[in-house]
C-alpha cells in the first residue's frame, strides 16, 4: 500500500438535490485539504447505513456532457441519477472526482469524439490522440475516504479497475456491485468497448440492436 499522506475535510455543506426526473434527496457536500492531485474532488454524503452494515460507495467521474447536458453518447448521466438513489436508500458516500474524459480532459475527450465520428472505439481514439486509454487514479478517492472514516465498503461500478485500485490503495472492497445499463442508440459502440477492453461487467446481450452506424 502507498504510504499516502491523509487528508482532512474542509468544509460540510447540506445541499438540497433535485433532478430533471422529480427526484430529490439532501445530501452534505464535504470537501477537502491535502488531496494527492491537487483538484477540487466532493464527496456527496448520502442517508446512514444501519448499524454495522458496509456503506455503498460510487467513484463517479465528471462528465461534463453526460451529467450536465444529457449526452446520449454516454452513460454518466443516468449512472450519476442512479446512485445517488441508491445511495441514499442504503446510506453511504458519492465521490464526485473531476477527472473528465477517463483523466485525458474535456477538450481531449471532444477531440477523441470526433474520431470516434470516423469509425474508431473510444479507446482507440484516446490512443490516436497519443493519450492513456484511462488515466485515472484514485489515491485521492482513497484519501477523502478515509478522512471520512470509510476503510471498508461496497464499490457501486462495473468497472474492475476501480475496486483493484482502491484494494491496492489499502481500502476494503468488500462487493463490487454493478450498475443498471443504459443504452442509446448513441451509446452502444462506446459500452460495448468498455466491456471488451476493460472487462466492465455490463450484459453484451443487452447491448445489441441500437447502433446507429
């Protein structure tokens, strides 16, 4: 394990959230000092777990596109809408990391569309660009959950690469439980490569039949 130096909350703010859909929640937004990469990263506390159970826990990564604007091209935007609920019901913690474009940047995944606009996966765009296919890392996420007291949870992500890391980063994964699949004609090509690239566990069979071209 790293030996990472830790980190402290610096401010708790309740927030009110309120999506397109009607839902709503309340939520505390903390935020941090001494974040290993230096960004703005929030943690969005959701409900209380009951007494002795494992907090369910979400590394959501900014999409500028898909949580803000409602792209189709991806699926962030549902898989944010999705957990905050189910965080809520069973009590535990949203990191908000701003890491967009899987760590290459919003101007980088915009020109990485445009090739994917050619005929080339989202990963195979990254590489022609001359960018890591994913160049995340979450020794910040691991930092603002301990300083949240959180050294043990459920990891909610169809993403492998999340819980292997935080494992590596000293932080029990107890379940890796996925998300629901939400398809657009838009999105398929990008969640089908997800699967055969980076073995997300996402269903292929539901991922058939809408492609637009």
């Amino acid at each position: 394990m790293p030996d990472t130096p830790a980190a402290t909350p610096r401010a708790r703010v309740r927030v009110p959230l309120r999506f397109p859909d009607g839902y709503s929640v309340d939520a505390e937004l903390v935020t941090f000092h001494g974040l290993a990469d230096g960004q703005e990263h929030v943690a969005v506390v959701l409900g209380e777990p009951a007494a002795g159970a494992t907090p369910l826990v979400r590394l959501h990564s900014e999409c500028l596109t898909g949580d803000v604007f409602g792209s189709a091209r991806c699926d962030c935007g549902p898989q944010l809408r999705e957990a905050v609920e189910r965080i809520a019901v069973t009590g535990g913690v949203l990191l908000y990391l701003r890491q967009e474009g899987r760590g290459i940047g919003l101007y980088n995944k915009l020109d990485a569309y445009a090739l994917q606009d050619q005929g080339l996966d989202t990963y195979e765009a990254n590489a022609a660009l001359g960018l890591p296919e994913d160049d995340r890392d979450y020794t910040a996420a691991a930092q603002m959950l301990r300083a949240l007291g959180i050294t043990s949870l459920d990891l909610l992500s169809n993403n492998p690469d999340k819980a292997g890391q935080l494992r590596d980063l000293g932080i029990d994964v107890q379940d890796r439980v996925p998300t629901g699949v939400f398809t657009t004609p838009h999105n398929v090509r990008y969640l089908r490569a997800k699967v055969l690239q980076t073995q997300h566990t996402l269903a292929l069979a539901d991922l058939t039949g809408l492609s637009v071209g």
